[in-house]
C-alpha cells in the first residue's frame, strides 16, 4: 500500500510474531498533513475496540511528511491521547510521561524520517525507532500501546484517517 509517495509493505514481523498491514492514511499535526501511517495487527481488525483489543504484538509506523519540531509531535501525541483514551491516560501517567522524554534529545523530526512504536506482548513494552535507531526509553506496560493506537483511530480522531487506519474504505 502507498500513502503519500511511501510504500507500507504487506506485513512484518515484530520480535518473532507475524503481522499484517491492517490499513494506513495521512495524519495532522496542528491541522497539516505530516504523517503517512500504517498499523500491523496478527490479524486484521475494521473498528478500534477489535483492533485495540488484538492480543499479541503490534506495529504503528509512520513517515513524516513535512519538517516538525519535535515538542510539536510529542505534544500532538499527548493531546490526542487526553481526547481520544482518558481513562486510559489516568491509568499511563508515568509511561505517558516517558513518551515526552522520547522525542526530549531532538530538536525535530524530518520530512521522510521513519518511525516505528513495536509492542512486545512477551515483555509487556513499547519501544520507539526513528530511522532504525532505538529513540528513548523502552516503556513498560500492557496498557500503553493500545492507548497510543488511539492517537490514530480514537473516537476523536477524523474519520478518514480512523477509517483507512482500520481497512476501511473513505467514506
């Protein structure tokens, strides 16, 4: 699948597991097309409580379509995680706190840059690569990666991109 001019390939694997590419769309940052994204799931999933409920490991990737400080990208991520998963945000504080530190060594990301968030349902963590490069601390807990599924396919989030996130077709 293509998005953008970039290329989400079928399926991949995240440590050890199989996973299919479930669907991908654009994403805003502050109302501006920035992101081509795409999610991997073991099997596909077409609402967000089956996706965010899949058992096993799980791929977010994304491309970033323009320039962006990256405090704006952090900050686009936790607002959307206050409107989109509020209870599950009361129940990350601590993780939601290290998702800021994650982008905290850099001053932007960068049109074309690549970022992958892989679930590891074994260790119960999310990990984030930029590039290929491991960015932050590995954050521990069940509960944070199907929050920040949400920054993507929450019930605030526009329909289009929540739609095309979950294999769906436009409507």
């Amino acid at each position: 699948m293509e998005v953008e001019g970039y290329k989400f390939p079928d399926a991949a694997t995240v440590h050890g597991a199989p996973l299919l590419l479930n669907g991908a769309a654009t994403s805003s940052i502050l109302s501006t097309k920035s992101t081509a994204v795409a999610f991997y799931l073991p099997k596909k999933q077409a609402t967000m409580e089956g996706a965010v409920a899949e058992k096993g490991a799980k791929r977010i990737q994304f491309y970033m379509l323009r320039d962006v400080s990256a405090r704006d990208l952090s900050n686009a991520m936790l607002d959307r995680i206050r409107q989109n998963a509020a209870e599950e945000f009361a129940t990350n504080i601590l993780q939601t706190a290290q998702l800021g530190a994650v982008f905290g060594n850099r001053s932007k990301v960068f049109k074309g840059d690549l970022m992958v968030i892989d679930y590891n349902p074994a260790a119960q963590t999310t990990e984030f690569n930029l590039n290929g490069q491991k960015i932050g601390d590995t954050i521990k807990g069940d509960t944070f990666f199907p929050m920040m599924m949400k920054v993507w396919i929450g019930p605030k989030v526009r329909g289009s991109t929540r739609d095309a996130l979950l294999g769906q077709a436009a409507r």
